[in-house]
C-alpha cells in the first residue's frame, strides 16, 4: 500500500476511535446534566447557530471543496475528543495543582481547549497533509471544530442555567434566556475564532519552504488562539462591563479582521487556480478552453446544469468529477511551481490527469457539442 494511502486510513481509524472514546463520557456527562427535557431544551438551543456557521464555511471552501467526511469528523472532534480532554485534562490539573476558579477559567481552559482542539489540525498536517492546499482550508478545519465544541459546551452550559446548577442564579427560563442571548447569539463564533488562528498557522506551514516556519507558524497560531481565549474567559471575571470592553474593543475587530482574511484568500485562490491551471494547459495536462469553466463558480453550476439537462445525473456526475479533478490539478501544480509540492506530487498528479483524461471525452460544456457516446 502506497505511503500516502496508509497515512489516509491511519488518520481515519485513530480519529474515529478517538471519536468514539471521547463520545462515551461526553453523553455521560450530558446525561447527568439534568432532566431530559431540559436537555433536549438546551440541545435544540445549542443547535440554532450551528447551521449559520457551517453554511458560514462551506461559503468559503467552494473553490476546492474539502470532502465532507473530514469535515463531519473536524465537527465531532470538537464535540466529543476536544471536549472530553479538555474536561479530562482540567479536572486532573484542578485537583493536583488545586487553581482557583478564576486562573483555571482564564489559564488552564485556554491552554486545554486551544490544545485539544488545535490536535485534529496536526493530525491533519501530519497525516492527510494533502487535503490541505493553504490557509483558507485550514480555516475551515479549525472552524469546523470550534463550531462542534462550542454546540457541546453550549448544551451543558445552558442545562446548567436551565436547573440552576451553574452558580449564578436559581434556574429557570430566564437564566436559560440569558445565557441563549449571551452564548447562542452575541458570541456563536467564539471558538472557531480561537482555533480559526491555529488554522491560519498549519496553512501557512503547508505552503512553507522553510522547516523553521513550518514547525513556528502552527506553534505560533496556537499561543494567539490561547492568548484570545484568555483575554475572552478573563473578561468575565470583571462583570459586564469587561466583558462588553473585551467584545467591542478586542473580539469584534478580531473577528472582522479574520473574516477579511478568508474573504480574501477566497479571492486569492480564483486567481491562483486561473494561473496554475493556465501553466498545466501550456504543459498539455488540461485543454486550456475549460479553465474558465473550472475556476469561475457560477460558470461550474451552469456547466453542472448543461451537463445535467443532456446526461441526466450520469452526465451531471461525470462534470462533478471532472472538475473536481481538475481543481485539484489546479491546487497541486500550484504547489509546483511555488517549489513545494508534497513527497507524492509525481502520483497525485498522474491520478488527477489519468481522471481527466478518462472523463473530458464524454462531457461537454455550454455552447460545445455533446459527445456521442
């Protein structure tokens, strides 16, 4: 079994077992949350800003789709093996070192969230290196695991505020308002923020020449997403008004600043994959005719909706996968010419030309005349 493909069905069987471990006492703990209707209560709360965010990101990784399976896998790392470490990791420092609730909340859960979180991306780096082309796929990874770690945190902090168990109040549909407002609403981007920084690190490591900023900008992307996390659970400490100080002042701007950021490597991946695929065609791996039909997004729906009115979902099917193959082409020879192609450049790109070559004679694009089959 080639490298590449044992390092593929490694990180599918640990992740999945890790998974599943990390389920087991995460539902456990749920379950001793509370009663289960005010579970299910907090459970359909917690969801409401779940499918925003991952529509949020979805819109960003339509250039070069990741495939869904990791990106559901990033969604339960977050619920369950970040959590349940997190929680795990926590509870043993809170008993040896014996931390006041106020340092733990401020140092230690940033430290353990950020970590946790942050090891499904270096696993990702390590071992399915090749579904990473940049920063705008590590943001989406990191995004995807904040979103399912804040949904499970978010259904034990609203039980918690629904039976009157967090500390703060007697329970009851208003501590559960206000903390739906507080958490759901006004912060549900909180932690894909956080893990967004680790994500623009592992991004910037896959496409570095250099060792040093391959092994820094990961490491550096999680002391920012601590030092983000710190300064948000700190402002709680205060009361309201460092808290709203912190949210205006600080997370705000961080956020737009971060938006900004993927917007435009968003941009920046058309232009890339218009000038890496222009290159291939010059080299005669893709007819230099299809580039349009590849790189701009309306024109790929309106290829996918030709092929679909002449072929059916046979035909539709078949223009997915060539397009598919060829922003993958696009991505990797990008790579190539930047002097960083990954150990198994050679066989990816065969594979990707060897899928086009095997489906361009029986697709055809708007305006060209479909082929007899």
């Amino acid at each position: 079994m080639p490298r590449g493909r044992r390092d593929s069905v490694a990180f599918t069987v640990i992740v999945t077992v890790l998974v599943c471990l990390g389920a087991l006492p995460i539902l456990l703990v749920i379950a001793l949350s509370g009663a289960p209707s005010s579970l299910l209560l907090a459970t359909a709360l917690a969801a409401l800003p779940v499918g925003p965010l991952v529509g949020c990101y979805l819109w960003l990784d339509r250039y070069e789709p990741e495939p869904r399976s990791l990106l559901a896998l990033a969604l339960l790392w977050g619920g369950f093996v970040a959590t349940a470490a997190a929680l795990l990791i926590q509870g043993i420092g809170g008993l040896v070192v014996g931390l006041t609730e106020d340092a733990s909340l401020a140092i230690v859960a940033p430290l353990t969230e950020e970590a946790s979180k942050g090891a499904f991306l270096v696993l990702l780096l390590w071992w399915r290196r090749a579904e990473l082309d940049g920063i705008l796929d590590g943001v989406v990874y990191a995004g995807m695991v904040g979103i399912g770690f804040a949904f499970v945190e978010n259904i034990l902090y609203l039980a918690a505020a629904y039976n009157g168990t967090d500390g703060t109040g007697p329970g009851g549909t208003e501590a559960l308002t206000a903390t739906f407002v507080l958490r759901c609403l006004f912060s549900p981007f909180a932690h894909p923020l956080f893990t967004t920084f680790i994500g623009i690190g592992v991004g910037i490591a896959v496409g570095a020449r250099s060792a040093a900023v391959r092994f820094l900008a990961p490491l550096g992307g999680y002391v920012l997403a601590v030092l983000a996390h710190g300064l948000w659970n700190g402002s709680t400490i205060f009361g309201v008004g460092g808290f709203a100080l912190v949210y205006v002042v600080l997370m705000l701007p961080a956020l737009v600043g971060l938006v900004s950021l993927a917007v435009w490597a968003r941009r920046s991946e058309r232009r890339m994959l218009a000038m890496a695929l222009a290159d291939a065609a010059q080299r005669g791996l893709i007819p230099a005719t299809d580039i349009g039909w590849v790189v701009d997004l309306r024109a790929r729906r309106q290829s996918r909706a030709h092929a679909r009115q002449q072929g059916g979902p046979t035909g539709e099917q078949a223009m997915r996968d060539y397009q598919q193959a060829a922003i993958e082409l696009g991505f990797l020879h990008h790579r190539y010419l930047r002097g960083t192609p990954p150990p198994d450049f050679a066989a990816r790109g065969q594979e990707y030309v060897a899928r086009i070559g095997a489906v361009r004679p029986f697709i055809a694009f708007p305006g060209q005349v479909v082929p007899t089959r």
